[in-house]
C-alpha cells in the first residue's frame, strides 16, 4: 500500500502538471480540479503515445517527464498552489459523513490496488502489451504473435508511463488513481446535493452504488474503468448544456470523448454528442473550429498510425478497410478467427452458428450467472425507460442518451455482446430511474456507504465466485495480506513455469500446460500461449516470426505447411 501510495502522490503530480498544461494550450477556464487530473492523463497519454513510435517508454522517458514535471511546477507554481488548495477547500466542506466515507473509500482501493490483479485480460495481453511498450515502444506487427496485442489501448501506453519497469514489475495501479479521484469527485456531488434541485448531479455521485462491480477493475490497467467513471459525467455535461453550451464546456466535453475513443474505440458512438451539441450551438461554437479540429486530428492521427504499426490495418480488425500494404499486416484469416473468437465470448463460447436471430437472443438472455443476469437488465431498462423519459424535464437530451444505448448494442450483437462493454449504459439508465423515484439524499446516502462497505469484504475475506461466473479461472479474487501494507503483489496472478519453444524456427517463451489458451501472463517477451500457436498453425497454417533477427524489427506472419491438416 505504501509503494502505492508513493507512485499515486508522482501520478497525481504529474497529471496536475500536464492537466494544467493542457488546460492553457485549449484555453479551458474555471476546470475542476479532479477533471483537471483527468485532463492530465489525456495529455499525458498524447505524449507517451507519441514517443512510443520512437523510443521505449523507460528509464531515459521517466527522467525526461521527471525534469519536465520539475520545469513545469517552477513555471506554473502559482496554478499549481491554486488547485492544490481547492483540492483541499473541496475537502473541508465535506459533512463529516462524507470525509469519513471517503477516507474508507480511498483505503480500500488503495488495499484492493495491492491485491493481485483479477481480470483475466490481464492475464492474456493487459501485461504483455505494456511490457512491449516499456522495452521497445510500439512493435510492427505486434498483433502477429497474439491477435489481442493488436488492440493495444491507450490506455496502457498511459500505464507504462506510470508503472516503473526498471524498479519493478507490480506498479499497474493507474485505475485504482483514476477510482481515487473519481471517488472524492462523486461524494462531493452528493454532498452538494440539495433535495430535487440539482438532480444530475446527484446522478453522478450515485455512480458508487456500482462500487462492487467497480472495485474489481481496481488492482488491473484495464481501460473499461475509465469508460465507467468518465462517461457519466459525459452524459452529466450534455444534459444540463444540451440547450445552450459554451465554447469552455464544450471543449471540456470534446476531450473528454477523444480521450474515451483513444481509449475504447467502441465508444466512437458518443461522438454523436458532439455532433448534436455543436449543431444546436453552431453559431456560437464554430469561432473556435479549428482548434477542435486540430484536437481530433491529433488523437485520430495517433490512433490510426498506432493500428497501422501493430496490426497492418488502421482500424483493426476492421479488415474492411484495408488501405495498407505492410509486410507485418495480419492475414485476413485470422482477423476472421479473432472476431469470431470474441463473438463468442459474448455468448458464453456457446456455439450459436446453427441458430437464428430469435434463437440466439434466448440463448444470451438466458446466460448463466453475471452475463444472464445483466444482459436482463439491460433489456428491461429499454423497455421501461422510455417513461421516464416522459416523465422527466430533459427530454430530448435523455432521449439521445437512450437511442444511443440501443445503436451501442445493436453493434456489439454483431461484434461481441459482453455486458461490460454496453454496463455503462446498464448503470445511467439504471440510475436515471432510481433517482426519479427516490430524491431522497439520506437514502442516498445510505445505499452508497453500504455499497462501499459491501465492496471491501472480498478484498479482506476470501469469497468463492461459483454463483457469479462459470470460468474457472475467476472463480476467486486475491484477498489484501498483511505485508501488502508496504510490498503490493506482483501484477500477474498465474502460477506458471515458462519454458522457450521453437515452431517452424520461431522461438518464443510459453506458460505450461496448465494455463488457458489466451494466456501469456508476465512471461518474458516474445511471449504466447503454445497452445495458441499450435492451434492456428493446424487449423490456419500460420506461424509467426520475426521480420529480423531483431525483436524491435517486430512480427509477421508466414505460411506454413501443415502436412498434418
């Protein structure tokens, strides 16, 4: 906890530098201190992301940020000052009731950051993706040694930013700084709250209710946190302003949402925001065009060339757009196998091939555990939330915010309809109902401090997951230990032997046998799963290898010969 403390109080000094830099290159006045931070991270992911294309994000990056951050604190110590002291004035006027819940809270995503990580994409490519940025930058044709290093978020080139690679290897805790700050921002909002008045406000701080949920993307980089906690306020912005916003607004809005599809690319659809916002405010918004424009062409410019580098293709998997000719480019096959691999992940790996459309709605309506229970909810929430929006005073804007959520799930029941990609529509539509039926700040109040409580019995007390998930390897979550107050745990929780393999004069390092498919947890690089290899040289014939003799030159893949297919 401590170690963590420590790399949070350099994370929050260097976001508050970047933010602050950010905010003046943009012209964006009166900002709030915690989205200032947010802003940090957004410049900050822009920069590390460009110096990925050129350099390994390690030591000789962490010492040019280090005097960079010492340049910009001297040069801006007045601001600096200023937002430290709001920070504490914010605090101040918390009710005791409020401090103290948190102060519980940021204990417990501080122990739960300590903890071993529990997803199971950190497992696949969450360690390995960044593990190549902090050793080589971005690799060409990174996605031909595992399809899923081709998605290479932002998010985790953010991560090797921040996660120290040359002191040691357990330093991913940027989500449980994002959960942090969020936290403090969302109990303030519900400490401000005044009875009916303000109630989107209100909106924002009941995202806690899903503290549970929330609390096991803590202790992993995975990017669907930010997604989580930043689109609510998303949704916050473009309701109170959907009639009338300012230049400063919007442009606070406009980041906010590049940053997210920098991030997600899925959510490119609360672009639509934007659109709608700037077309209702066109005259008064157009002044400053083109320093939106230059804002998107930055991030999509990064976006793209990053795809083009990893993968061969500039929105990849997209194989529909195919403008590049790179040797390094992933053959077309197995973009097939990768996306049908993920639509089945949608579907519990439940073969539904063989069965139509209503066939396969019953089918993922009627999941086990979780992914039923979810999906569930979301359907009922279409179904009844058109009355609320006519029962409420923000009609139209709400009513995008629904059709959205239909358009976000009609294009993942052709990609990959897991609930965590559309929970964030689950959770503002779920909330959005109950705070037009209980206004109440007290009982408010009172569901979030119990969801708090609720989601610090696993990190101390070992609970089985059977009722919840049917995969084996998410069947229990890594409780806090007693020398995790100074030392976290490592930031993999496979126990596995790695060992080097040689196939068709590729070698490579492989987890045994033990471990599932997808797997290549900390191994060192090139690392992947045997398994993996052998599968699509049997059934696809291909095999990765090297361009060069040099990892850095990166990957491509070679046909094969398969007598044996």
């Amino acid at each position: 906890m401590l170690l963590i403390f420590l790399s949070w109080i350099y994370i929050f000094i260097t976001t508050k530098n970047f933010g602050i830099l950010f905010t003046k290159v943009l012209g964006i006045k009166n900002c709030h201190p915690i989205l200032l931070q947010v802003f940090g991270l957004l410049f900050y992911t822009i920069i590390t992301s460009f110096f990925a294309f050129f350099i390994r994000i390690n030591i000789e990056y962490y010492v040019f940020i280090l005097l960079l951050n010492i340049i910009l604190i001297y040069s801006n110590r007045s601001d600096f000052k200023t937002y430290y002291n709001s920070i504490i004035l914010l605090f101040k006027e918390l009710k005791i009731p409020y401090k103290f819940l948190y102060l519980f809270l940021f204990f417990i995503i501080l122990a739960q950051s300590s903890t071993k990580p529990y997803l199971i994409d950190n497992e696949t490519y969450y360690i390995q993706t960044i593990k190549w940025i902090n050793e080589f930058g971005y690799v060409k044709g990174l996605a031909n040694l595992h399809m899923f290093f081709g998605q290479n978020s932002s998010w985790h080139a953010l991560q090797a930013g921040f996660n120290f690679p040359f002191l040691s290897d357990f330093y991913n805790d940027l989500n449980g700084f994002l959960f942090a700050i969020f936290g403090f921002w969302a109990i303030e909002k519900l400490n401000s709250y005044n009875n009916r008045k303000n109630i989107q406000s209100f909106n924002l701080g009941l995202v806690l209710l899903f503290s549970l949920f929330l609390m096991q993307f803590v202790n992993a980089p995975s990017p669907d946190l930010i997604i989580f906690l930043i689109t609510p306020y998303i949704f916050y912005l473009f309701i109170i302003k959907y009639k009338s916003i300012t230049i400063n607004d919007f442009k606070i809005i406009l980041s906010l949402v590049l940053f997210l599809c920098f991030v997600k690319v899925s959510m490119v659809v609360l672009s639509v925001l934007l659109i709608i916002l700037f077309i209702n405010n066109f005259k008064n918004l157009k002044r400053e065009l083109w320093q939106y424009s230059i804002l998107c062409i930055t991030i999509l410019g990064l976006f793209i060339t990053k795809n083009a580098i990893v993968s061969g293709y500039l929105f990849y998997p997209i194989a529909q757009i195919d403008v590049l000719n790179f040797d390094w480019k992933v053959p077309k096959k197995l973009l097939e196998f990768y996306k049908l691999g993920t639509y089945l992940e949608g579907m519990s790996n439940i073969d539904v091939s063989q069965l139509g459309f209503f066939e396969k709605i019953k089918v993922w309506l009627t999941l086990p555990k979780l992914d039923g229970l979810f999906n569930k909810a979301f359907v009922l929430l279409l179904i009844i939330f058109p009355w609320f929006i006519y029962k409420n005073k923000n009609k139209s804007s709400l009513l995008v915010i629904y059709l959205l959520a239909i358009i976000q799930l009609t294009i993942l029941w052709f990609a990959s309809p897991q609930y965590r990609f559309f929970f964030v529509f689950v959770s503002f539509l779920a909330i959005q109902v109950f705070s037009s039926i209980i206004k109440n700040k007290k009982v408010g109040l009172y569901l979030v401090t119990s969801s708090i409580i609720l989601s610090a019995i696993p990190i101390f007390v070992t609970i089985n997951l059977n009722a919840f998930t049917n995969n084996n390897f998410a069947m229990e979550l890594n409780t806090f230990k007693l020398k995790n107050i100074i030392i976290p745990e490592e930031n993999t929780k496979i126990k596995a032997k790695f060992t080097k393999h040689y196939i068709e004069g590729f070698e490579f390092n492989s987890p045994n046998e033990d471990v599932f498919f997808w797997a290549t947890g900390n191994g060192e690089l090139p690392c992947v799963n045997k398994k993996q290899i052998d599968y699509i040289k049997y059934y696809y014939n291909y095999v990765p290898q090297l361009r060069t003799n040099e990892l850095n030159d990166g990957f491509e893949s070679i046909k094969v010969n398969n007598i044996s297919n």
